[in-house]
C-alpha cells in the first residue's frame, strides 16, 4: 500500500531532526560533526523502520494493548504484594554471602519476570479480544463511542452492486457513516477485472456505485482498512468487523444476514424494506391491472401485483393482454400464497391497449 504524503514529511522531519541532534551531541562531546549525523541517520532510520513495521497496527489496536499492558502490570503488582518474599526460602537468603543469590537480586529478577510475563499475557489477550468485551468491563466506553460515532453502517459488496443506495439515501432513510472494508473493495475490483463478461459488469457496476456515493452531497465514506483475519472467509470477516466498529450491516445477502442476527449485529435489507413498503390491498381498492393470461374458469382472467400476489379478475377474459380499472371484491390466504379477486370497475373501459 503507498504511503500517504503527510507520513512521508512527517518521516523526512523526524530524520532531520534526528541528524541535527546527533550532530549537537557529537560537538557537545567535542566529537567530529559528521560522527554526530551518521549516528542521528542510523538511530532516526531505525525508528522509521519501527514505523513502517507497525503501518498496519491501527491506533483502536494500540489502546487495546496499553490497556492490556496495565492490566497485565497490575496483576503482577499485586503478586509481589501477598508476602512473596516473606516465605522461608527468601528468608533464608538473607544469610548468603553471594550478591547474586542475595534476596534483593533475587526480588528485582522474580519482579522484573513477573512484569515481563503479565504484561505480555495482557496485551496479547487484549489484542485477541473485540470491543463488546471491553466494554463489559468498562461500559462507559462503549456508550461514548456509540453516541459519538452513531452506529457506522458497513457495506457489503452485493448491496454495492445492487446500486440503490445513492438513492435510498436522497430519500432521508439512510444516515450514518458508510464504511467500505478494503476486502469488499479488493473483491470488487477482481470482478471488474475478470474475463466473464457477467462478472466484469457487476464488478464495474459496484465501483461506479462507490464513486458515486464518494461524489454525492453529504454522504460520509470511508474505506476502512482492516489487516485482520485475512485467512476468514469474507462473509465472517464482515460480521467479525460489523461487530468490531458496532456498526449496523447492509446487505442483500439473506444467509448473511442470519448469521449477523446470530451474532447480534444489526442487519438492514433493501428486499425486506421494498416489501415492507408494498401497499396492503383489501377489499374496495380501486387501481389498474394489467390482465396477463386466463383464469380457471373461461370468464376470468389473471393479473399480478408487484410482490408477486395474484388477483382473478371476473368477466375479463375479453381484456387480456390490456390494462383495465378493476375494484377489489375478496382477499383468500392459501398454502401458495395471497389470492386476490376482483371485479371490473367498467366493463368499457380500458385504460391501455
């Protein structure tokens, strides 16, 4: 990945720095200047090197760890504190004569381990866990991460293909900040760059929809780069990631949904929000139909609502293939599904032929 221009003068900076301050140090020990410049580029190089090393560690992963660290710390704190060296064996070392065996050199080793070990412990354990375990433990930084943050929505690369967002979001339903893993961006760009004509298209698609929502008014995106379990598939690397930011999931994907909902995670569907919003008809309804094929007996014919529901329509059968004004008469729940009928509204009248 490229490094941003702000890291590479803020690098340029430090080493500049770090050569000026070598040189003062050398003149001060009344040493060669250019003794003083070489040692400043090696020490000033080693620690950008460190910076470079440490590129991927995010700064919610450095947290994670300082605070392991000081909980590691203060268990071992408290371990040198029951009585440790109280017990007869520390005792009994009072009386050597050897410095090395002296119970003040055997303090500084046990407690040096000690920190050493817990410390480490803290900051690995720490790092393995997710943010709904620390803020078990502290729910005061949950709550003001929630409501400064406000539920960042993450997106899932179906949803991006399926385009609809730009417009949903003009609608006033959608707020948040979007966030694009750079996995599902990664994926997108192999579908734009494939041979099959049909995965190329979706794959473009999907892109032209990013840059979309990266140009419209007041849509917040941002890709978020995440280092973390790359050897999981990519489905469980959203949820583990939606969990991570507490972020809501976008998606079309209906087992993936199922999954989030498992793990607590908040799950919004375009498909389940288009059928929400298809009108519920009941009986005295007025609208157009458009009349597709015969019904069971030979006087009706058979039109369908866009969810899919179908309406029979009685004495019909003469305005099939048209368009024609028809009022509700009746709604059956069946085993397949919602059955409508209707009667015309105007047996001469036909809205389009």
């Amino acid at each position: 990945m490229p490094v941003p221009w702000s890291i590479r003068l803020v690098r340029t900076l430090f080493l500049t720095v770090a050569v000026l301050i070598g040189a003062t140090i050398a003149l001060g020990f009344q040493q060669p200047a250019w003794l003083g410049i070489v040692c400043g580029l090696i020490a000033g190089g080693f620690f950008v090197l460190v910076d470079s090393l440490l590129a991927q560690f995010s700064f919610r992963e450095f947290s994670f760890s300082v605070f392991g660290l000081l909980v590691g710390m203060f268990c071992a704190f408290l371990i040198t504190k029951i009585g440790l060296f109280d017990l007869p064996w520390f005792r009994n070392l009072d009386a050597s004569t050897d410095p090395f065996r002296s119970i003040d050199s055997i303090r500084s080793i046990v407690e040096i381990c000690l920190y050493s070990v817990f410390g480490f412990l803290g900051m690995s354990l720490a790092l393995r866990s997710d943010r709904d375990q620390f803020s078990f433990i502290i729910p005061y930084v949950r709550f003001r991460r929630d409501a400064s943050e406000g539920e960042p929505m993450l997106l899932d690369s179906n949803v991006i293909i399926d385009g609809r967002i730009p417009k949903v979001f003009s609608t006033g339903f959608l707020s948040g900040r979007f966030v694009i893993p750079r996995f599902v961006l990664d994926e997108l760009q192999r579908l734009a760059d494939s041979r099959e004509p049909l995965k190329s298209a979706r794959g473009k698609r999907g892109l032209d929809c990013v840059q979309a929502m990266r140009e419209a008014h007041g849509i917040e995106l941002t890709i978020h780069e995440d280092p973390l379990h790359e050897n999981q598939p990519v489905d469980t690397r959203l949820v583990t990631l939606a969990r991570e930011l507490n972020a809501r999931l976008l998606t079309n994907d209906v087992n993936l949904g199922k999954v989030a909902s498992v793990r607590s995670v908040t799950v919004l569907n375009f498909n389940d929000l288009a059928r929400a919003l298809q009108p519920e008809v009941a009986t005295g309804d007025e609208f157009d139909l458009s009349l597709v094929k015969p019904g069971k007996d030979k006087h009706q014919a058979v039109g369908y609502l866009p969810d899919g529901a179908m309406i029979v329509v009685n004495h019909a059968s003469q305005f099939l293939g048209e368009t024609v004004p028809i009022v509700v008469s009746g709604t059956l729940q069946t085993s397949a599904g919602r059955l409508i009928f209707a009667e015309l509204r105007s047996a001469d009248t036909v809205v389009e032929r």
